[in-house]
C-alpha cells in the first residue's frame, strides 16, 4: 500500500558530476507577518535587519531570512531554534503585533548543486533562473506546485516544497537529472 | 506566455505565476444607506466585458501574493501598465497616448 505520509529520510536524491540533488535535514521555519512601522522592533528581536526588497535576505549565524512580500517574510533557522526566536518576538507582541507561525512541518527542503543545477531548475520553474542573484531568493512555482527558491552560490540552490507536494517534485527532479546525467 | 510586470515586486515575471483576479475598480455600494436590489445586482453581476484595453486586477500567487490591477488589451493581450492597489485609476487616453 502507498504510504500516504513518506518519511522523507534525509540524504542524496540525485548524484552525478552534472547536477546533484539532497534532501536536507529537517530546519526551522517560521512565517513572520507584520506591518512596516513594526520592522525595526522585530529586527532588534529576531537579531536581524529585515530585508524589505522582496527577495533579499539576511543572516545571522544559523537564522536566515528572506522578504517574500512587502509584509511577509520566512525565517530558517536550526531544528532546536525556533522555540528561542518565537519566545523573543512573543516577548515585543505588545510593542509590535505580528503574526509569527512556526511552519516546520509544511516544507521540506531539496538542495541542488552542480553545473547543471540551472539547467534542472528549468523543466519546472517558469523565471529566469540566471536574474535571480546569488544570495537572494524568490517564491516562485515550480511545475505547477508554489515552492520557495534560494540561491546560495552560482550553481547551488535550495527549493523549499511543501511536503503533500514534494515527493511529485522530487521525482521530477529524479527524471530530470537523469535526463541531464545522460546528455 | 505573458511577461507581468508585478508593482510590489518590481520585475516583469512570467504568467504561471500570476492569477487574473476581475474587473478592477468595482466599488461596493456603501452599506452605511439602503442599497437598492438594482446596485446590489450591478455590484456583484455586472461587468463591463471590454473589446481593448480593460482595467483588471490580477493577483501574484506565486510571489509576493499581492493582488494588483493592470491595464490589459484584452485583444492583442498587451499590458499597458501595472500599478498597485490603492493608486489612482490611469487615464486611458495617456496610457494610450505612451504606448505609441
């Protein structure tokens, strides 16, 4: 019987000198929403300048943030981080109303390394892979499922997908690097 | 496929991203005195169904979320601006007039 929660075990995905795709460890995540006048008091709490231009981002040790609307940013941090994060921003509620969600369970995250990494990119994702600039992100969709892409290096990004959605993902990743592991 | 310039964002994206969200510019009828069953019926039914340039709203689901309106040609598909909620209705004749 198809299990209809798959485990998704932590590990390689894909390997090859192409392009090769991970699966990464469980992260932290939460969804930060709130109004611009309330920025600088979260930022002093979460120990980050938020970026406000959509699709930038910031980090601060193990916490990364991108700006993914003009009142809605996603943070990543360490597995056992986020009970810290929610209890300093729970602790300026009063100061500063927000809305802080610890997603963690939604996503999963893939990373997708190697020279053909774009290339991989493009069988689902509509954008322009090469505009995206290193360092920044975006909330984009690929082949039909909304996912959340970083890109950390030239050729190195990672994909956040919500996990109902991400074993069709990943096995479109699995097809696609195959495809690109035998041109 | 359409390239949309979304105004929250500031880049021109593809299509999939985007959901076409209606006329823009549908006023609700204030509540505050009796609304006749007539503007009701004009507020939730009636549209214009423009042949040309249309003002519209469309949402960048995949994005930002944001909902925006546009200026469409609903026969060539051409936008002739994007701009965001809450800005004033562009004169159409202008628009017309920098599109040339």
């Amino acid at each position: 019987m198809m299990a209809l929660t798959p485990a998704f075990t932590p590990g390689p995905l894909v390997s090859g000198n192409v392009v090769s795709v991970a699966l990464m460890a469980p992260a932290g995540r939460l969804s930060l929403r709130l109004g611009q006048a309330d920025i600088p008091v979260l930022s002093a709490a979460i120990g980050i300048e938020l970026p406000t231009r959509i699709g930038t981002r910031a980090k601060n040790g193990p916490v990364d943030v991108i700006c993914l609307g003009p009142d809605e940013w996603q943070i990543q941090t360490d597995a056992t981080d986020t009970q810290r994060l929610t209890d300093a921003c729970a602790a300026v509620y009063a100061q500063a109303p927000h809305s802080l969600t610890d997603v963690s369970a939604r996503e999963i995250t893939v990373q997708i390394e190697g020279p053909g990494a774009t290339d991989l990119l493009t069988i689902g994702c509509p954008r322009d892979i090469d505009k995206i600039a290193i360092g920044e992100g975006c909330r984009t969709i690929v082949d039909g499922v909304s996912a959340v892409l970083w890109r950390d290096g030239a050729n190195s990004f990672r994909l956040d997908i919500w996990r109902s959605f991400a074993p069709y993902v990943i096995g479109l990743l699995q097809t696609g690097g195959a495809e690109l592991a035998a041109e | 496929m359409l390239l949309v310039h979304c105004p929250y964002c500031e880049q021109t994206l593809p299509e999939l991203e985007f959901t076409y969200a209606g006329e823009a510019h549908v006023a609700r009828p204030d509540a505050a005195t009796p609304v006749s069953d007539e503007e009701w019926r004009n507020f939730l039914f009636i549209r214009n169904n423009v042949k040309g340039p249309h003002y519209e709203r469309w949402r960048h689901f995949h994005g930002c979320g944001r909902y925006f309106n546009a200026v469409r040609d609903t026969v060539s598909d051409r936008f002739l601006i994007t701009y965001k909620v809450g800005e004033t209705r562009p004169e159409l004749s202008d628009l017309l007039e920098k599109s040339k």
